[in-house]
C-alpha cells in the first residue's frame, strides 16, 4: 500500500532579477492512500502528475509530510522502497544504460544476490518474457522504439517488485506498440500506477487522478474522472 | 479517500514554503560523468582538420573545457579521465579513430594527457568566473539600479567563463602538448611553440563557443550551478 | 566487469584481432608493463641503429601475434605522415642520424602500441583497471560504478550521434544550420537533459547507490 501524508513538494526557482532563488510549490498538499490494482494519473503538461509519481519511489522527496509503500519511508529507506517500487519511464533511450539488453537485465539483476553466471541466465529469461530472446546481444541502438520500451519493462521487471509506476509509458509510440504495452500492463499481477495522456487506458482503470497546477482536483472512478478531466481542459483552452 | 485542498493557483502563498529536499545525487552524477565522456569522443571522432605535425584540430579541446565549466572540476576531471582510460584502453575514440596505448607513444601524447587537468582547472577557473559574476551583478545593481533592471542575469557569466576555459587550456594542454612534441619528435622549445600556435586560434574560438554553451545550459538547468562543485 | 562477450569491444568498435598466439595469451599487465619499459628504452638509446633494432623489436612482435597489416595501418598512417614530415624537417635541421632516429622511433612505438591494442580485448584491460582501482572503493569508487559508467558511456555516443543529427534536422528546418550557435546550443542543452533523464532512472533502478 502507498500511503501519502500531508504531502508537500517545493523547487528553488531562479529569480529573474537575478537575486536570490525562491522556492516555489510544485504539488501538494496532498493525502491520499493508493491500494487499487490499477490507479491512472491524468493531468495537463506542468500539472505536477509526474511529480506524483516521481514522489512513489523517492526519486523526488516531499519537503514536508511522508510518503509510505508498506511502511517505507521513501526519504529514509529509499533503496528499500526502489526494491519495491519498479519505475518505467516515457523515454527508454534515458532509461536503458548498458550497450546491450542482456547486459542491461543483468545490471538490474545485481542487486539480488546471485553469481554473475545466474545473472546472465536470468537476464536471458526475462528478455524471453517479453519476445526479447533473440535480441539479446543485439545493441540497444539497433533496437526499434517499442522493442527499446519493452526491453525497458522486462529491466524493470526483473528484480520483481510489488509495485510498478510508469510515467506516460506508451507516448513516443506508435499504436501498434502502444497495443502491446498495454496489455502486458494489463496482465501484469503488481499493482500498477500510470500517469498517461491516454484516457482510454485512464477508463480501464480502477481509479484515476486528475492533477491540475500542482493539486489532485479529482478522485474516483475512471468516466466521472475523464469527464472531469474533459471539462477541465475545455475551460483552459 | 483523497483530501487534497483546493489550492487554486500554484503561486507562492504568504506563508514561507519549506525548502526542498535533495536526494542523493549520486546517480546523477554518474551519468553526467559518463555522458561527458561520450560527449568528448564524439567530439574527437568528427573528422578534424589535419596538420602537418600529425595533431589534428578537433572539436574535442572544446568538449574537455566544456565538461569542466559545466560539471565543476570533480566530476569534469572524472569525466575527461574517463574518456583518456577508455581510449588508451583500445577504443578508437582518440582524433581520428584511433585508440590504445600506441597513442602514448605519438606527437599527440601531451595534449591527451593534459585533457584531465586542463578540465578540473577550467572547473576550479569556472567556479570562481561563477560566483564573480554574480558579485559584479549585485554590485553593478547596487550602484545603478536603473540602468541594471535591463541587463541580463548572467551577462557578466559569458565573459568570465570565456576567461576561465582559456585560462585552463593555456596553463595545462598547450604547455604539455609541447612537451610532447619535444620528446616525441626530437624538436627544440621554439620549434614545438611553433607547431603549437597553430591550434590557437581554433582554441580560442572553440573557448568562446564552450562559454556560450556553459551559459545556455545553466540557464536551462538552473539548479546544476546549485549542484556544480 | 562480468557476462558474456561485449560485441561493441571486439566489433566495430574495438580494435582488437583475435588470436590465441603466445602474445594474445600473455596477461594485460606483462604487456602493459613491456610497452613502457619498451617506451623507457626508445627514448633513452640514442642513434640511429637502436631506433632501427627497436622497429624490427616491432616488427617481430607484429609478427609473431600474427596480425594481418590492414588492421594496424589505421593507427599507424597518421605516425608514418608525421614521421615522413619530421624526418625531413630534422634531415634539413639537424642532419639524417637524427631525421632517422626520431621517424624511426616514433613508428616502432606506435607500432608495438598497437601490437598491444590488437592482441589485448579492451574488457580486459578494463578487468585490469577495475582490480588496479579496487582501493578507490575508499573514496567511494567502486569498481561496480566504474563498471556502470563504462556501460553508459557505450550506450551513450550512439545516442549523442543520433541526437546531434536531429539537431541539425530541427535548424536546417528553420534554415539556421550555417549557425553554429543554432547547431551546438541545442544540442548541448540536450545532452545535459539527457544525462539528467538518465541519472533519474539510474536512481529508479537502484543504481550507483552505495
């Protein structure tokens, strides 16, 4: 379970005058308590959703409140929280750090504690999982972007966490893929946050978010929230 | 289940905002580091002008000063290490595709080998051209308030830094590069100076354009000055 | 640095050649260490004739690992201009013993250099190096984050070259692509974001935290 309490995120902001930084209010603040298998985030550009989802496994830290997976404190015991709490980025050429696929799985796999020759073999089942087999010692370069973003979700997937959050997952690609990251989403047995633009996969959902200059306006089920979400973008256009 | 207030706009309210929290940073410099390095063998593998003494110009001088004003002469000084270690390693990464330790053996020897320090000293220079400029800003306010409302924040950055990246590479990569040439192709001082001079030129302008990018990135990552130590 | 063969080191990328000749088997180190002692000796015998016995030392080596003569010449076609060029700069200025001497030098060590960098995986030079900088874990680099940013860098200048091309799309789209500023800026500032992006997901995946 995510828990967050009387959560506040802040950012130093150049002044233009050239004096010294401000610190401004980028999200919050915000309570709320994520148990649903699937949760959608949606917001404008700037609302503050990947915020959000940065804050669930400590890649951004509240400047005041807590936020909790299981327990966690994700300021106090962030590398436990990222054992928990896998992480998928929009753009996997950011997300993918070694020259190959099998060796990026691997880099994954080392904070389990297996030999190197384990880890090679597990990094070569997981690439299987996702139809990667055959591409293992292909450079990631060479690699097209769907097979890039899958590649990103098998590294995430690997050290099994509990919880997956996915920050616009399926935007740089074309429908084709779109359609096959969806439903391996779909299936997947972790609980799954996505923060999209997509609002068909926002309806799927068993609760969405919509977040707007930096506050979650709506909670609750998925068509009263993109319809709230409709409306909402309707009167900022 | 949520009760998130209504905040209706993002702007600052009166009460003082708790500063932000920080997390380690050390992911994060880790892939600037590595990111630099690949910067720098871009740089080097673009074709150069040739020149007779087997040196040739690249954009690679650029990319090392570049890494040190940015990153600060730590992680800078990492970076270009980075790029030397791997190189003499045997990837072709050196001007012109080349790579291994056979390198160490060529006329260009001295220059490669200054590209670490000539990085963490146009880190060190950088960081001081930083906090002048924004001394100079305050105090150019101070003095005429009106004429400096349209002046840019970082105007005096440019300059300073420009001062700091040739600072770098006059006291590091041209007099070992020289050294290089001296002992590698059995020339006299005023021989190897005149080989050498004819990358001046090209190194100032490469100075000018590696402090114009420095500005452009800190004024799209403001927080990397905040980071930059 | 563990797993299986890395083909960017031994493919396009790496410029060793296989083989299992006594060379090839001899450990990284020895080899190493014989191409300094080698680098010591050159400079320090002076004339003509030793520079000559140090080429054929070269040669022998080049021999002996059994290297096909294509595969060296990339590294050693800007040492043969540069010698061709000093050697008669040094003819005019100082006499032949000594045009001959330092051409001649400087392509032996080249060339033994590049014995070593043909008969060496660059991985395991690397190994070398890890286990060399195994005490700097002190200082809080770990031959694991050495080995993370080796990977990245890899990863990296394809993305650079992919991302410095779509650079110069986007000016010549707005006919600015004879600026240079139009072309570097951006391409920079990309970069950095880039890295940023990258050190972001390094940090989800747990990465290069201690």
């Amino acid at each position: 379970m995510i828990a967050l309490d009387d959560v506040l995120v802040t950012a130093y902001s150049p002044d233009p005058a050239g004096g010294a930084d401000r610190v401004v209010r980028l999200l919050g603040p915000v309570s709320l308590e994520l148990v649903e298998h699937r949760v959608a985030i949606v917001g404008a550009n700037g609302s503050g959703k990947s915020t959000l989802a940065r804050l669930l496994n400590g890649l951004v830290l509240p400047s005041s409140g807590t936020v909790r997976v299981d327990g966690l404190d994700t300021a106090r015991d962030g590398a436990a929280v990222r054992r928990k709490v896998g992480f998928m980025f929009t753009d996997p050429d950011a997300q993918l750090v070694m020259p190959t696929p099998v060796e990026d799985v691997a880099l994954s796999l080392r904070r389990l504690p297996i030999s190197a020759a384990e880890r090679d073999t597990a990094a070569r089942a997981a690439l299987a999982r996702f139809g990667l087999a055959d591409r293992a010692e292909v450079p990631v370069h060479a690699l097209s972007g769907g097979q890039r973003q899958l590649l990103a979700l098998a590294s995430v997937l690997a050290t099994e966490p509990t919880v997956l959050v996915c920050d616009e997952p399926t935007t740089l690609l074309d429908l084709r893929w779109r359609a096959v990251v969806d439903a391996l989403l779909a299936d997947l047995p972790q609980q799954v946050v996505v923060v999209t633009h997509d609002l068909d996969a926002a309806l799927r959902a068993d609760r969405v978010l919509v977040v707007d200059e930096g506050a979650v306006v709506f909670d609750g089920d998925p068509a009263s929230a993109v319809d709230h979400y409709r409306a909402l973008m309707q009167v900022g256009a | 289940m949520t009760s998130a207030p209504d905040n209706e706009t993002a702007a600052a309210p009166a009460v003082a905002l708790p500063a932000p929290i920080a997390r380690s940073s050390v992911s994060t410099d880790v892939a600037l580091i590595s990111t630099f390095a690949a910067f720098i063998a871009v740089c080097a593998i673009l074709p150069g002008i040739p020149t007779g003494s087997g040196v040739p110009i690249t954009l690679q001088t650029f990319a090392v000063i570049l890494a040190g004003l940015v990153l600060g002469w730590r992680r800078g000084g990492l970076a270009t290490l980075l790029y030397v270690v791997l190189g003499l390693a045997g990837l072709p990464i050196f001007s012109g595709g080349v790579g291994g330790v056979a390198v160490l053996a060529g006329p260009s020897v001295g220059y490669l080998l200054a590209f670490p320090f000539a990085a963490a000293l146009a880190g060190v220079f950088g960081g001081l051209a930083l906090r002048g400029a924004d001394r100079l800003m305050a105090s150019s306010f101070a003095g005429r308030f009106g004429d400096g409302i349209g002046r840019a924040p970082s105007a005096w950055r440019y300059p300073l830094l420009v001062v700091a990246g040739l600072g770098a590479s006059f006291l590091t990569i041209h007099p070992a590069g020289i050294a290089g040439l001296m002992v590698r192709l059995g020339i006299s001082l005023p021989e190897a100076f005149a080989i050498d001079v004819v990358y001046w030129p090209g190194d100032v302008l490469k100075n000018l354009a590696a402090a114009a990018v420095a500005v452009a990135i800190f004024k799209a990552f403001p927080d990397m000055l905040r980071s930059r130590r | 640095m563990s797993g299986p063969i890395r083909p960017p080191w031994a493919g396009p990328l790496g410029l060793y050649h296989p083989g299992t000749t006594v060379i090839h088997r001899a450990p990284a180190g020895l080899k190493l260490a014989v191409l300094a002692v080698f680098a010591i000796a050159v400079v320090a015998v002076r004339g003509p004739v030793s520079a000559v016995v140090f080429l054929g030392v070269a040669l022998l080596a080049q021999l002996v690992a059994r290297i096909p003569w294509h595969r060296t010449t990339r590294g050693l076609v800007p040492a043969l201009v540069t010698a061709a060029l000093i050697g008669a700069y040094q003819w005019w200025a100082r006499g032949w013993a000594t045009a001959v001497e330092v051409a001649v030098d400087l392509v032996a060590l080249v060339l033994l250099g590049a014995v070593v960098t043909a008969t060496t995986r660059a991985d395991t030079l690397l190994d070398a190096l890890a286990r060399l900088a195994r005490p700097l874990r002190h200082v809080g680099l770990s031959p694991e984050t050495f080995a993370l940013a080796v990977g990245l860098f890899l990863r990296t200048i394809p993305v650079l070259a992919r991302m410095s091309l779509e650079t110069r799309d986007a000016a010549r789209a707005r006919g600015l692509d004879r600026q240079p500023r139009a072309l570097l800026v951006p391409a920079a500032v990309r970069m950095v974001g880039h890295a940023r992006a990258t050190g972001d997901a390094l940090a989800a995946r747990g990465l290069g935290e201690s």
